[in-house]
C-alpha cells in the first residue's frame, strides 16, 4: 500500500469505527517477535507489544501452532462442558500461582467485575449488608466496565455516565491510616504491583506487605490486578511472587494468552467457594482456543525462563533509561520494574511517541507525561542501544531543547 492509500484507509476506518480510540494513521500486517511491519512495508521495534500482552514476541510459534492445531480440532464448547485444552491449563496455571482455583473470562475488566463481585458476596454471606466498599488506590487502573471503573482512578468517573455504582474508596499508596478507617466496612482491597496505566508507579512493597496483614486481621480480600504486570513481565511469573506477598485473589489478562483474548481469576479454595452454581458465568470465558493459546504461552514462559530475563534485561534498558535521565533535564524519572518501565518528562509525552514511530519504535505514553515501555521479554540488548540511539533525539525535536 502506498501513503495515499493507507492515509484513504485509515481515515475510512477511523470514520467508521466509534470515536473513542485515537489510533496512529499506520496500518499493521506482519508481526514477528519483537519486530513488527506495516502495509507499506516499514519495520519497527516494538516496545509496546500489544499494550504488555504479547510478552513472547508477535506470533511466538509455539502459540500460533497452539491456535492452529486446536482451531482444526475444535473452538468453542459452552462452560457447560469441559475440553481438553481447559483440563491441562487447569493442571498448570493454578499451580504456578499458588492458588488453587480459576475462572475464566475474556478480558482485565471481566476479571475485575468477577473479582468485586465475589468479594461483596463473600463478605455479605459471611457478615451480612454493611461490609461492601472496594478499597482501592489513587492512579489504579482495572478496567472500563461500570464497577471496573469505579475502582480506577477518580479521574476516570465520567459523571455523563451516571448513576455511577457505589460502594468504591480510594486511598493513597502508603497510607495506612485511611486504609484502616475503611477496612471494618470493606470486602476488599484491591490493587496493582505496579500501576501500568496510571503512568508506572510501583507500590512500595512494605505497605504491599502491610494491607495483607491488615486485610488477613479484618477478614478482607487482598486482592491483587496483576493483568498487567503478570506472565512474567516485572521479572517473576506473577509480580507479587518476587515481594513475598501472597494475594487471596488475582486477576490475569493480557500476557495470559500472548494477545488472544483471555482473562481468568484465580484464588483460594475458601473464596473461590463464594462462587457456586449460577453466581457468575461467562459464555466465551475458559473456551478450547484461547485455553490452548494460554497453556503455550505458560510453557513457554516458564520453559524459557523468560521472567528472569525480564529482570536482567529489564535493568539493562532501565540502566540506559536512568543514564539518559542523567544528562537530561526534562526526564523527571525512570521507574517500573523488570520489562514495565515508566520515563516521566516535565511535559506531555505525545509528540516524543509520535516522532520515535517515525524513527521506527514504538512506545506507548501514559499519564500524559509518562512514556510507557513494556517490549516483548525476548527484546535484545542491540534492540534497547537502538532505541536509545535515536530516544534523546527524539525527546529533543518533541520540544524538550535543554
Ligand atoms: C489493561 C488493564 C485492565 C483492563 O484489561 P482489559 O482487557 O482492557 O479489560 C485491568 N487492569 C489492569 C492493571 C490493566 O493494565
């Protein structure tokens, strides 16, 4: 496709589609690994991965092979029945979570709707009405259905959606004390390790480890969104693994099926039980194909060790990221951890993006100033001197001239 073309195409789809995406005028057709081309046959070096999600590179051909074979046998049986695929994620994915039941949806936000459901109808059977509030935290992020949003940050309640469902608080990483004016009415606290959307702020471990203590001695979920920081992207297979922390209830998404659609919630057998016959379901949730694609994406995972390749190459880029930092008065400061780095600037990041896609890299911005990088956890060295070779630059012509 030429310029014109793809500029025709695009404009046609944009015009075409609701309005609430503000998507680049780039038309994808080919992913391998880290490396991704358009229609007009341009490369680039992609440290979005689909926003976090294909953590083994573009069309990993153990999964492709995974979809294919399964597609060929079959693709969707109803919740009603089991399959296959289903009964051998089920002997792997709670297992290496430590948790010993899961639900299966199709997204983050399902997962967050399944897991604030269970909560309040945990804490209701358990003590009746009075114990419903979800706890969560000033810049989380969990999802865009109604009560997935309540839990997200403040800034995102549209009061045009109104009426907004109730029974949501907020409180600050770290403090304690609001946190405990809360806990007597709360069903759960739910959170991020690292929140990825609200512009990439790691929780301090020691107040992760103070809300499970709090929440085991008032009786209230710990609940953990490890949607993003998940499948071994912050350098252990889930995030919270490497803090020593255990959470009551996880939710996955993402990484789970390396981009095909899959959510799942797991969590212990004494609160999966809040869950019985009829409670909650899901038509698509937990079918053959994305259960096929979820249990080669694991095995890859772990058979790669990919998550600690996270953590290594992870403070390589984050290394290159700080030493820039150094030299630059507009970068405010790096942060994340493993392959879910955050470089703030002193202005909005847009421009900065758009100029690196020119320059063939692809990077997501968050929290307006925040330029988000979450590559493929088989990204290389050669791929992050590359990117830092053209990054300065582009900070540079985006505006930030020091
Ligand atoms: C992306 C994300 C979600 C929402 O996932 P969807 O699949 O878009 O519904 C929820 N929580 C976190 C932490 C996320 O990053």
């Amino acid at each position: 496709m030429n310029g014109n073309k793809t500029r025709e195409s695009t404009e046609r789809a944009a015009g075409t589609l609701f309005p609430n995406y503000r998507q680049f005028p780039v038309v994808f057709a080919r992913g391998k690994g880290t490396r991704l081309w358009d229609t007009d046959g341009r490369e680039y070096t992609d440290f979005v991965a689909g926003i976090a999600t294909c953590n083994l590179g573009h069309c990993h051909p153990e999964v492709t092979k995974a979809i294919c074979e399964q597609a060929e046998r079959l693709v969707h049986v109803s919740n009603w029945y089991f399959s296959q695929s289903q009964i051998q994620l089920l002997d792997y994915l709670p297992a290496q979570a430590g948790l010993e039941r899961v639900f299966f949806c199709n997204s983050g936000a399902e997962a967050s709707e399944a897991a604030i459901k269970l909560a309040r109808k945990r804490a209701y059977e358990k003590y009746g009405p009075g114990r419903s509030k979800i706890i969560s935290l000033f810049r989380a992020f969990h999802g865009r259905t109604m009560k997935a949003l309540m839990a997200t940050d403040p800034h995102h309640h549209n009061i045009a959606f109104s009426p907004l469902p109730e029974g949501f608080v907020h409180i600050n990483a770290g403090d304690v004390p609001t946190l405990e004016k809360f806990l007597p009415e709360a069903c759960a606290v739910f959170l991020e390790v690292v929140q990825g959307e609200g512009g990439v702020h790691p929780i301090d471990p020691a107040f992760l480890k103070e809300v499970e203590r709090l929440c085991k001695e008032y009786d209230v979920l710990f609940m953990l969104d490890e949607v993003q920081t998940g499948m071994g992207r912050c350098g252990a297979l889930f995030a919270h693994q490497a803090l020593g922390i255990k959470p009551d209830l996880m939710t996955l998404a993402k990484g789970l099926a390396n981009g095909f659609p899959m959510g799942a919630v797991l969590a212990r057998e004494e609160v999966a039980q809040t869950l019985g016959p009829g409670t909650h379901g899901s038509t698509f949730g937990g079918n053959p194909l994305a259960c096929a694609a979820a249990l080669a994406t694991l095995k890859v995972l772990v058979q790669d060790a990919l998550p600690s390749r996270a953590r290594s190459i992870g403070l390589i880029l984050r290394d290159a990221l700080e030493s820039l930092a150094s030299e630059r008065r507009e970068i405010v400061q790096v942060r994340g951890m493993g392959l879910l780095l955050g470089l703030e600037l002193a202005w909005p990041a847009a421009d900065v993006a758009r100029d690196l896609m020119k320059r063939g890299y692809l990077v997501t911005v968050v929290a307006g100033n925040t330029l988000r990088f979450t590559p493929a956890l088989t990204i290389t060295e050669e791929e992050i001197e590359g990117l830092m070779k053209v990054l300065g630059e582009s900070i540079t012509s985006a505006g930030g001239n020091s």
